[in-house]
C-alpha cells in the first residue's frame, strides 16, 4: 500500500501548495491540477493492480495517541470504490481551471484547492479504513472538508444556510454512526472490524439499521435527502460534480462494507434496503421532475441513483439470504456498475450545468433554451449524461440496470414476500427509467433546444477550454461504457470479489449476455447510421430533382 | 435466410396492415375509405418530397425520425414471425429492445422540444407521463413471462419448447388478462383511441400527433414508417399469444399468423369506430388498469407456478 499513501501525500502537496502561492492565480491552478492529477494517476493504477491482482489483502497499521491503531487495508471492495475517487477528482480540478476565474478571490480559490485534495485524500481512507477510530477520523474529516467546499461562497446568506443544512445533516448521520459503533464496541470490546461477525443476531440488527440510517444520510436516502438540493447547487459546480459523483457514493460504501462485516444473510436486512431503494428511487425522481433549478434537479436525480444502487444491493442481499447465485452476483455487480457509471454521468451533468450557470447567470431552465446552438460542445454533452443518466442504451446508464434487472430477474422464483419484493423492484425501476426519461427530456428540451427566453440565454457563449475537455471525455466514456460494457463490469465482478457471496456462479455465462448487449448497440449505431446516409443521399436526390424542375 | 425474408416481409407488410385500421373504419362509418395500399402510396409521396425547418431546430430535430424508426426495426430484427426463429436473439434481449424503444421516444420527445412550440412541448408531456405507465406494464408482464418460462427472449417466449401458452391449464388463463392489457398497451403506445385520436384536428387535444407537426416530407415519412412497425410489433406480440401452435408448413404457419395479426388490427379498427378517446385525466386510469391486469395476474402465479 506504499504506492497508495505515496499518491495521496502528493495529493495533499498539490492542496497545500495552493495556499503559499495564490498570489500567483494561473500558475497556482496549474501547479494544483497537476499534482493532484499526478496523485490521482499513481493512485489509480495502484488500485486497479489491487483490483485486477486479487491475492491477500493489504493491511498497513500505525499506532496512534497509544491507545488507538490507524490501520488501513485494501481488499477488492475498497479497491473498486476508490477508482470513481481517483478518475473524477482530478478531471473536476481539470474543470475548475476555467471555473475558478476571479484572480481577485485568489485565497479563497486556493482555499478551495486545499480542501478538494483533503476531501479527496479523506474519501480514499474512508475507502480503505479497517478499524473504528480510522474509520470515524477519516468520515469526519471528509464531511467538514465538504461542509468548506459547500460554502465557498460563504457571502451568499443561501449558502451559509445551505452549508448549515448540510453541516446538521453530515453531524447527525455520524451521530447514528457512532451510536452503531457503541453498541459494537459494547460486544466486541475492541475497535477492530473484524470482529463484528461475532455480534449476537440482533445486535446485528440494531448495528445494521443504525449504520443504515447514518450512511443513509450521507448517501441521500430518503427521507434524509434533505440537505442534497440546498448544498448542491450552493457548492461551485466542480465541487457539486465530486460530491454528488463520489462522495455520497461513501455512504453507499459504507453499507455495504456494514454489510460484509455483519456476515449474516438475513432477508430482514435485504427487505430493508430494497424498500428504502425503491421509495428512494420513485420518490426522487418525482421531486426531481418538479425542479426547475437545473442543480436542484441534478441533486434529485442524486437521490433517485442512490436508489437504483439501494434496489441493486437489496436485490443482491435477497439473492445471498436465499441462496441464489445469479441475482446475488448480477444485484452487487449492478450495484457497483452504477457506482461507477453514475458518478460519471452524474459529474458530467453538474459540470454541465456548471457551464450553463458560468456563462448565463441562469438557474432556472425556464428562462434559458436554445443553447445548444450558442454552446455546441456543452449542449452535446450533455445530451450524452442526459442518455446516460435515464439509462437508455447504448449509454453506460443502461448497463447498470440491465445487471440490476437481470438479477431481479433471476430473483422471480422465489416465494412469497421475496417474490413480490423482487417483482415490484422490476416495476420501480421501470418506472424510474420512464420518469427519468420524462425529467432529462425536460431538461435538454427546455434549456438547450428551442428559442432563447431570456437575455442572459440568448448572449450565451461556449464553455472555457478545459470545462469543455472535461465533459468531452466524460461524455465519450459514457458511450464507452455503454457500447463496450465487458471490461467494465469484469472490473465490478472483480470490485465484488470480497463479498461473501453464493458460489456456483459464474461471471462468464454473463460476459456472454454482455458481448451480445455490445453487438446489438453496435447493430443500433450502424443501422442509425445507415438510415441516416440513405436519408441524406435522398434529400440531395430530391434537392437535386426540384431544382432541374425548377429550372426547366 | 428464412429469418431474413420473414423480417423483409414484415416490413413490407406493415403499412398494408395500418391501412386495414382505415378501411374498417370507414366500413363502420357506411363510407368505401381509400385503398388498401394508402399508406405505400402516402410513404412514396413523402420520400419525394423535400423537408422544411423552422429556424429554431437543431440536429436533434433531424436525427428524433432517424432514431425512432431505427429502434422500432431493431425490435422486429429480434422478434419471431410465424415462429420463424428471429434474425438475431440472446437471453436478456427483451430488456434492452424496450429501452431502445424508450430511446426512439425520448428522441421524438426532443424532437417535439426543438420546435420551441408550446403546443409540441404539450403533447412531450403527455406522450412522457403515459408511456411511463405503459412501460410499468410491460415489465410486469416480462416478470411473469420469466416466471413462466424462465426465459427473457422473444425467442423464447414464442419459439422452442418451453412456449408460452394460453392453451395450457391453469397457467395458459392468466394469459387472458395479459392478452387484455397488452391490447390496451397496443393502443397507448401507438396513440390509438380511446388514448389518443390520430384523426383529430386540434392540437391542444393531441398526444402524439401534435409532436410530430413540424416534420415534413422524409422526416415524416421515417416517423409513420416507425408507426406501423411498432404498431405490427405490438400486434404480432398479442398474436403469438393467442396462437402459439406451430405447424410443419412454413406457409400455413405464416397464413394463419398473418391472418390473426389482421384480426386484431380490425379490433382496433372497431375499437375506434365504437369508442370516443378519454378525457385526459381518465387516460392514466385506462393505461393503470392494464397494469393492475397483469399484476394480479403475476401475484396469481404464486399459487399456480412453483
């Protein structure tokens, strides 16, 4: 794990430089981003070795105020959780070198660097922390360095409102947390992890419900969403992109880490967070449909993912409670897939909206329209998270919930309460897909394509550089994704790997449903193509036929 | 090769088939209605013709036509005719042929936006509302098909040995209810009556037809091409279930199918000439009652499947 701490102190070098040299505003950005992204890279590839290499995990421990133990470990979960950290974190510091540019606020922007790079050093030891104490530092750390970002804008009275919001929120889930650390620490007596499985079953229980409820908050469960569209669009947009994309993808994290370390599949805990999914799905995107503020939309669409990924995991829990392999394999795997996908998709809308705020001063998607013309790069884009995000191939969206269906599939033949638990699953995720649909048509419709209704829309320009570089590659990745699915969720079985699941499946009856998914998206494209040809050969044709009918 | 020429058919067939709709009708309504072969001569006239944009569009208001016709044959590629084996299947393929189609709309939905028409903006709205609905119907009716077949494939819904089969006790009666709701997804999805009139003439009445106003010439020859197509899809679903025999004459089969795909398009033809289209606000409960159907009728197999 050597590699591991090395990158994340030169990711702290690249937070902390800022702060010496903000009198210098370019160079400071740059020095920033390329140490950071220096971080990220080692990081990454140190991960992705972890994660394609599975052997025994790596454990490092330190001793800490003599009492405690800093120790960290590294198994495939972590692993898997820590790639979104180091992929979209230095593409939204990339972002910011255009967004960021008020040389006047030059301490408040280096302000802001520095606790980006602690946030993103504190989400990559929440991902790896292996005992109680580490865990609870490394969680603490990561919400008030958010709660910073959130209130960059600290003049703003919204935001310094927005920022308590979610202060209050962040306080009160850790509380939930530490109280299920109490009662562990009241059975165990130690503050290691491991011993968790030895828990009496309905200390399990509370453990588990109190956790849920603490990472619940983090994570965007509702009813504790509340805090996700006031912070949201009160954070500058990059910083909105990271914490929507990743960091609350940590509570998530935090579950199923809770989950692996209890060890009992009990269908009580699978019925939990498949409910709490589908209320949280439906529900969010509802609300989100309402929105009119595109980063108020884009926080409630948050909420809706987070429920998608809830239905995954309760449907993969359900599928290791009964002892079928398939769905339990095929839930986790879209689980994680959508972790992955959603904080893709769901940074590339933030930043998105990011340019349309930069360059309008416009919240509302109401006043704005026609932008796609003003802003080609950005409009494009962000059709392609808009496909993404409603899951609709051949966009990475898609793949995500076509694992989840598959396992809720697979799940049909139970009996009972599993049974119509797992059949309305199928139905939620219908629906979400459909009124997801409805939310982001709305969206683009409204503030990229028809006329102008404001001012402010009608003098639109192009995003900076590097904002439109940023969302260029993530759009490409989504459609990656969406069209070459196989080495991705190889990485998410591999991600899924430590989990004590049902043996007796194997990944590659699925890899074959996967190549088959990317022929057909292939299929579509060409046969998109091709009408698309013949449908231009043909109107050059009947150009052509008027016109010598016109002329003679 | 058998595949191919059955898909090749299908597509020819489809505006044949659309124009019985019209010709029964016109029987009901005591008029003679035009020709059989209406909708190929309407196709060749809009291909001729060239295509007009308003200011406002952009690339997505040509590219809406292209998508949803594109997905509309994608699902016929994957469908069984005649219980013809498809030109191409895979176990799962049902998933992501609804999503595509869920792409052909989110497209025309675009399409309808890019026109800065508040009217075509109406219309995206309701078409989004309703089709969400819809396709709650569906999955549930693919939940129970699982459950009765353990298959999520065309193919194996309607080919192969474990078929699915109104005639075969006591599961075969549940089909019943899907057979009902699946007609009444039919006439959602393709803007029938009592849903949505394709006959009206006032805009602010319109669902489907108002979005694609602003479309000429091969746009909208692309657009009613993907029509039929999804219309003869959603027909020859409710086909096999009503007929899942397979005889060993490739031609008697075909004969048999085709004839019962016309059958249902004159239950839609009547349907219309019966029936006056909703109100609005009854609509949601026309399209929530197919998805009750087939719910009951998934909770039903907890006793009879196990």
């Amino acid at each position: 794990m050597n590699a591991f701490f090395l990158s994340l102190a030169v990711i702290l070098c690249g937070g902390v430089l800022p702060l010496f040299i903000h009198r210098q505003f370019n160079m400071m950005k740059a020095a920033c981003f390329a140490l950071v992204a220096a971080g990220c890279a080692l990081g990454l590839f140190d991960t992705l070795s972890a994660l394609l290499h599975p052997g025994v995990a790596a454990t490092v421990s330190w001793p800490w105020l003599h009492i405690f133990a800093l120790s960290f470990k590294m198994d495939s979960i972590s692993a898997f959780f820590l790639i979104p950290i180091f992929l979209i974190s230095p593409l939204a510091i990339l972002y910011s070198l255009h967004y960021m540019e008020k040389p006047e606020h030059s301490l408040r922007t280096a302000t802001n660097y520095f606790f980006n790079a602690v946030l993103i050093v504190s989400m990559a030891l929440v991902a790896c922390a292996d005992n109680i104490p580490t865990f609870a530092l490394a969680w603490e750390i990561m919400s008030v360095s958010s709660y910073f970002l959130v209130v960059y804008d600290f003049q703003d009275k919204d935001t310094r409102k927005a920022g308590y919001l979610y202060f209050i929120f962040a306080q009160g889930g850790a509380m939930f947390l530490f109280a299920a650390f109490a009662v562990i620490y009241r059975y165990t007596g130690n503050f290691a992890f491991i011993d968790l499985a030895t828990l009496p079953e309905t200390a399990k229980l509370i453990v588990f419900i109190l956790a849920f409820i603490g990472f619940g908050s983090k994570a965007g469960i509702f009813p504790l969403h509340i805090w996700l569209p006031y912070a949201h669009p009160a954070a500058p947009s990059h910083i909105s992109a990271v914490m929507s994309g990743v960091m609350i993808k940590m509570g998530i994290y935090g579950i199923v880490r809770i989950y692996e370390l209890l060890g009992t599949p009990s269908l009580l805990f699978s019925q939990i967070v498949l409910v709490a999914g589908m209320i949280t799905g439906v529900l969010g995107v509802v609300y989100a449909l309402g929105k009119q503020d595109v980063k108020k939309l884009l926080a409630y669409s948050s909420v809706e993912n987070i429920g998608i990924i809830l239905i995954g995991l309760g449907i993969g829990m359900t599928g290791v409670a009964t002892n079928t392999a398939a769905m339990a394999f095929c839930g986790f795997a879209g689980a994680f897939m959508h972790v992955f996908n959603h904080s893709i998709f769901k940074s590339l809308l933030f930043m998105g909206a990011g340019a349309i705020l930069h360059k309008t001063k416009i919240r509302s998607i109401e006043q704005l329209g026609g932008l796609i013309k003003r802003m080609p790069i950005t409009g494009r884009s962000f059709l392609v998270g808009s496909l993404a995000i409603s899951g609709l191939p051949p966009f990475s969206g898609f793949i995500g919930e076509f694992l989840i269906y598959y396992g809720s599939f697979q799940g049909l033949h139970l009996t009972r309460a599993s049974f119509i638990l797992t059949a309305m699953a199928i139905v939620s995720l219908a629906v979400i897909g459909g009124l997801a649909t409805a939310c982001f048509t709305k969206v683009v419709g409204l503030a990229f394509l028809g006329e102008p209704r404001s001012a402010g829309a009608a003098q639109a320009t192009e995003a900076g550089f590097t904002m439109q570089l940023t969302m260029v590659s993530l759009a490409c990745a989504c459609l990656l994704i969406g069209v070459l699915p196989a080495p991705f969720v190889r990485l998410a079985f591999k991600g899924i790997g430590d989990l004590q699941l049902v043996g007796g499946y194997a990944p590659d009856t699925f890899i074959e449903v996967l190549d088959n998914i990317s022929k057909a998206a292939g299929l579509f494209l060409l046969l998109v193509l091709a009408i698309s040809a013949l449908r231009t050969l043909l109107s050059h044709a009947v150009y052509r036929h008027l016109l010598c009918r016109f002329h003679g | 090769m058998e595949s191919i020429v059955s898909f090749c058919f299908a597509l020819l067939a489809a505006p044949l088939l659309a124009a019985v709709i019209m010709k029964v009708k016109a029987y009901v309504a005591g008029k003679q209605g035009p020709p059989l072969f209406i909708k190929y001569y309407t196709l060749a006239k809009l291909f001729r013709k060239g295509s007009v944009y308003s200011n406002s569009t952009s690339f997505v208001f040509k590219l809406g036509p292209v998508i949803s016709c594109c997905s509309a044959i994608m699902v016929l590629l994957f469908f069984p005719f005649a219980g013809v084996a498809p030109v191409f299947s895979f176990h799962g393929d049902v998933i992501i042929l609804f999503y595509l189609l869920g792409l052909g709309r989110f497209f025309t939905i675009l399409a309808a936006l890019d026109t800065a028409s508040p009217f075509e903006g109406m219309g995206a709205a309701r078409e989004a509302y309703f089709s969400t609905l819809a396709e709650a119907t569906i999955f549930v009716v693919l939940a129970l098909f699982f459950r009765l077949t353990g298959s999520l494939s065309f193919a194996g819904y309607f080919t192969g040995t474990a078929v699915i089969n109104l005639w075969n006790p006591p599961a075969g009666s549940l089909l019943l209810l899907v057979v009902v709701a699946m007609f009444m997804v039919l006439l959602t999805e393709n803007s029938r009556v009592p849903v949505d009139d394709p006959a009206t003439h006032l805009e602010l009445t319109m669902i489907h037809e108002v979005m694609i106003l602003d479309h000429s010439g091969p746009d909208l020859a692309l657009i009613e091409l993907g029509a039929y197509l999804k219309l003869f899809f959603y027909s020859a679903f409710i086909t096999r279930l009503l007929y899942p025999f397979q005889l060993e004459n490739v031609y008697q089969n075909g004969i048999i199918f085709y004839g019962i795909v016309c059958l249902i398009y004159v239950a839609v033809g009547i349907t219309e000439s019966i029936m006056a289209r909703y109100r609005m606000h009854l609509v949601p409960k026309f399209i929530l009652t197919s998805f009750a159907l087939v719910f009951f009728a998934t909770i039903l197999t907890m006793e009879i499947v196990r």
